[in-house]
C-alpha cells in the first residue's frame, strides 16, 4: 500500500486563513503566521512546549516547499481548525503529479519530506479538486499547550 493514498480533505474543519506563496524565500513569513496564530508569538517562545505547534509548522513547510518546487502555481497553504485538531492544506495547480516519496534515493540526496509529514501527522492525504491538487496532514495540539 502506497504512503501516500488519494483522500478527501477531513469533514468539519473551519479555516482561519489561506495564504498565496510564491516562492521558497516567502516560507519564513508563512512560518512566522503560523507560529502567531498557533502561539501568539512568530517566534518560537517556549521550546521545551511548543512541540506540537513546532510540527504544524515544520509539516507545512514541507508540503508548502513541494508545492513550489514540484507544483504548479498558484500554490496556498490553508490553516483550518476543529477542537484541538489543526488541518494543514497547500493546493498547488499541478494535478496530474501526486505526492510521490521518494524511493531508491541515497538520503543524502533529501527528498523525504513526506516520510516525515506521514510520521508526524496524525492523518494526511491528497485529493483533486476543480483542477488543483491538495495535500493535506492533521496535527493534534498536546494538553499542555492550546491556543484561544
């Protein structure tokens, strides 16, 4: 069974905000807005809490990187809620090349984001829709750490 299987994006999220990003140099902004909204700071505060919300970010500055490296423009990436379950989706208009993890690969070499993402979500997927393909993953925020 494939890592990456074609999924619907999770029912009953509300998303907070959707954000265009143009290139690799615009993922620091990204990451700074979703440390603010995760946390309250764009920087990380606590490091020894803010484990969760640190794996958001990082989770989404995979998928965000792919989609420009790999996708076609316009690539957004959309933070949407459900109690403490936060959804990560970046949409990009390259429809025809799924997620694909990379295999044979010398790790030297990179490309094992999703691996990663897989590991640190507790689901991910990605689906087509309307002619834009958009992965996906979900993280759940530790007891000791929420946000308003």
């Amino acid at each position: 069974m494939a890592l990456w299987q074609p999924a619907r994006l999770p029912q009953g999220f509300r998303e907070l905000w959707c954000q265009e990003v143009h290139s690799l140099q615009e993922l620091s902004k990204l990451r700074a807005r979703l440390r603010a909204t995760l946390t309250g700071s764009p920087i990380v505060v606590h490091p020894e809490r803010e484990h969760w919300s640190e794996r958001l970010v990082l989770i989404a500055d995979e998928l965000t990187s792919n989609a420009l490296r790999h996708g076609g423009s316009p690539v957004a990436t959309a933070l949407s809620r459900l109690s403490d379950r936060w959804l990560i989706a970046v949409s990009d208009s390259s429809a025809d090349v799924p997620p694909a993890p990379a295999e044979g690969r010398d790790p030297a070499l990179g490309g094992f984001g999703l691996y990663l993402v897989a590991d640190l979500s507790a689901a991910h997927g990605w689906h087509l829709e309307r002619g834009e393909k958009k992965v996906w993953a979900v993280i759940e925020a530790d007891d000791e750490e929420r946000t308003a």
